[in-house]
C-alpha cells in the first residue's frame, strides 16, 4: 500500500477510498472468522489484535477518503 500511497501522490482522494474499501474487507473477513486462524494466503493475518488494528487503519482512510474536504474544493 506504501508505494501506491506514493505513486497515487496527486490523487490521494482515491487512493484513501481504496485503502479504506480494502481494510474494510479484512476486518469483515477476521470477525467472520471468529477464532479460526485465517488468512489471505498468508500474506495478511485476520485474527486476534489484528482485525482491530485493520479497523482503525478503515476508519482513517475513509474519513480523508469520504469525509474530509479540502479547502479548495470548499470554495467551488
């Protein structure tokens, strides 16, 4: 997600509502889970602390993905 972050750097609206869309999903997919150990073909863990730490990452991106407006897109 770091060198998207990066690539993205003029468009970070979008990249915010992706990272939020996906971080979203990992939460969702780690409480459906409930105890098993689950992951994403071993590249993320779902389990235990880290579906909240995934949560918390959700509710940032989409905040500044959805919700915070710039202040130049205030005046148009």
């Amino acid at each position: 997600m770091g060198a998207c972050g990066i690539a993205k750097r003029r468009r970070t609206r979008g990249y915010f509502k992706g990272t939020a869309i996906i971080y979203a999903t990992f939460v969702v997919m780690g409480l459906i889970s409930a105890g098993k150990i689950w992951t994403t073909f071993g590249l993320v863990p779902l389990y235990g602390n880290d579906v909240w730490l995934h949560g918390l990452i959700a509710a940032g991106a989409a905040y500044f993905g959805f919700m915070h407006r710039d202040r130049g897109e205030a005046r148009r």
